[in-house]
C-alpha cells in the first residue's frame, strides 16, 4: 500500500499552479473550481465567501474568522465550527437546516461592511459557545454557580436543540434575566423530554424561533421569554400525568432525574446527589427486566414494561450496592430502609414490590416532579 502511495505521488499526482491578479479573483477561482471537485465543509465555503466579500479588509475579516477558530477549537476540536455557525445564524434568524446554511447566508450578506460586520459577530459569539461547550468557562463567573450548574444540566441532557436559545439569552439578556432563562430551560428541557410530545426537530424550530425574537428586541427579559413559550410546552397537569407512567431507558437521563428530585425533597449530601460516576453512585432497577420468578411474584411482561419505570429506579452509594443482590425485594429491602438517600430509603417501607407499588410510588414522584421543574 505505501509503495502504491509512493508510485501515485512520484509519477502521478500533480500540482497546478494558478496566479490571480488580487483576493477576490483568488476566492472566485477557489469556488469555482470546488464546484466541480469534492464538497467541502460549509465553514470553508463560509469563510472563503466573507473573505472574498470584504475586499480591503480582507485582514480585518481574517484576523476576527481566527479569532473565532482558536476560541472554538481550545474547547472542542474544529467539530463544533459548523455546528456553532448554524446556531448563531439560527439565533438571529430562526431554524436554519445545515444544507440550508450557506445559501442562507449569502442571501443575506451581500456588501463589504456586511461581511465584515457578520465576521465580528460570530467572533464575538464564539466565546459564549465555548462557554456552552464547557461550562467551567469563565464566561460563567458572572453568573454564580448555579447559573454554571443550569449549563452542566443542559450538557448532561444533551438539549444541543437549546442552543441558538442560549446564545441569544446571554447576547441580550441582563444577568438576572439570564440567571432567570437559564433555570427555565432545564424545566422545559425536563418537561419536553419526558412528555415527549415535541420531536428534536419541533423542539430545535421552537427555540430557535424564540432565539430570533429575544435577539431582534422582541422579548426583552426572562418573563417575557417564560410568556412567549409556556403555551408550546407540557403544563402542570400534562407534566403530572406525563411524568406518571414515564419510562427512562437512558441511565444518564434516570440518574439525573433521581438525583434532581432527591434535592428537591431536601436531601443534604451533595456528593450522593449529584456525583456523576456511576462506580461511586449507581442506578438500581428493583425489578429487574428478567427476574428470578422464584422469588418474585410477577409475569414476564410485566417485568419488562415496568422495568425502566422511573418508579421502579433508586440511587444507591457503592456501599450500599454492594451489599444488595438479585435476590427477592425482601433482601433487597433492609438496603434500601438504612439507604442514605430519602427516595430510595422510602422504598424501604413498601412490604413487597410490583407493578401496584410502582404505580404508586410514582405517583408520589409525579408530585414532586411538578415542583422540581416549573414553568
């Protein structure tokens, strides 16, 4: 294979020369020519088009794009270029679908001043998307911890769809709406996702359409965002009823939802609630998906509709999982009674556990559901 290379290189490939007078013939040899060879990313077309358009200032738009790259790629590679240009663009101008970018833009952004101006302005947000990226950024020293918290939350729910949304929050808002926005957008996200009425692709038109109003002026603070957007998501009574039979089959989703609603009900060790690592703190399904029907008065199919039932889901220390085994609820219950965690040692006082049980304790999460997430 390598000599192959070698050969290809030595007696076949060849280098074309072109010299253009200026900037501009070069950009316009450069798109003609990849017109007729491989796609490239929609960022080098991007960046070829505002350098292209900018003419004499030419190194005044070079000098915001590199800016705007090494901001980007200190926090997560050059993956996330293409995506954070559509967020912006979809930030100020509403859903905008990647194949759909690069036309858009260049529909838009026809004059000198323009492409210069658009070159600032993705600088500038570039160093917010990092800070959505990473949320130990120090954009979010300003905001307070737990401001900082409402962005690791959205990471860890993976609500990418929030973004153009959280740009727009942050370029427009004060702090106190923002802290305010912020906090909402982890209710909502929770409520989409467990309702699970809105598709990705609902969800990422809504917020970024909410986006475009809060950056040309149309809502001006955390309030009118919450009036602007209530009526597109689950209230309380859908949440309630929603959240009532919800299945979790994703263990990043279940840890977090336990973990937020063991805060909610006062819970003081910080460690247990709120440790990612799922070696030190596991996810403990009490009926299990295949159980040991010698000991567990239930049928198959039950079994496995009620399985990933957030009711039948509790958080357990190391410790405590390593003394519980796969055994019958009666062994697993003393575990669960001297548990450190309040939800998971209310299981503790159920004398035997099923679909009756399970049914009824997330009722009782349902409640609690509805206070940990509002609108």
């Amino acid at each position: 294979m390598l000599a192959d290379w070698l050969d290809f290189i030595s007696h076949k490939a060849r280098v074309i020369w072109v010299e253009v007078p200026d900037h501009a013939n070069a950009f316009t040899i450069f798109e003609t020519l990849n017109d007729r060879g491989l796609d490239l990313a929609i960022s080098d077309l991007l960046k070829n088009f505002l350098f292209n358009l900018a003419g004499d200032r030419i190194t005044e738009a070079q000098a915001m794009w590199t800016e705007m790259i090494g901001s980007l790629v200190a926090v997560d590679g050059e993956d996330q270029i293409v995506n954070f240009i559509r967020h912006v663009w979809s930030s100020q101008h509403g859903l905008t679908r990647e194949k759909q970018l690069f036309g858009a833009i260049k529909s838009k952004i026809s004059s000198k001043q323009a492409a210069v101006d658009f070159a600032k302005k993705l600088n500038k947000a570039a160093r917010l998307y990092a800070a959505i990226l990473n949320p130990d950024h120090d954009v979010w020293n300003q905001y307070g911890a737990t401001t900082r918290g409402h962005m690791t939350t959205l990471n860890t729910l993976r609500m990418t769809q929030m973004r153009p949304m959280i740009l727009a929050i942050l370029s427009k808002f004060d702090r106190t709406s923002s802290r305010q926005s912020m906090a909402m957008l982890v209710s909502w996200a929770v409520r989409s996702l467990i309702s699970g009425e809105l598709g990705s692709s609902t969800l990422e038109d809504l917020y970024s359409q909410k986006a475009s109003d809060v950056s040309a002026g149309k809502i001006r603070d955390a309030q009118g965002l919450s009036d602007a957007a209530k009526t597109s998501l689950p209230n309380d009574v859908q949440f309630r009823e929603a959240f009532r039979t919800a299945r979790v089959t994703k263990d990043y989703l279940a840890r977090y939802y336990l973990q937020a609603l063991e805060r909610q009900l006062g819970t003081k060790q910080p460690l247990s609630i709120a440790n990612p690592n799922p070696d030190e703190v596991t996810l403990e399904h009490i009926l299990s998906q295949t159980p040991d029907f010698r000991v567990w008065d239930v049928a198959l199919e039950q079994a496995e509709a009620y399985c990933n039932r957030i009711g039948n889901l509790v958080l357990l220390t190391a410790e405590e999982n390593s003394r519980i085994g796969n055994g019958s609820f009666a062994a697993k219950r003393a575990v669960f009674k001297n548990a450190s965690l309040k939800l998971t040692a209310e299981v503790g006082a159920f004398e035997t556990w099923g679909p009756a049980q399970i049914d009824e304790r997330q009722v009782r999460l349902a409640d609690l559901a509805v206070k940990a997430w509002p609108v």
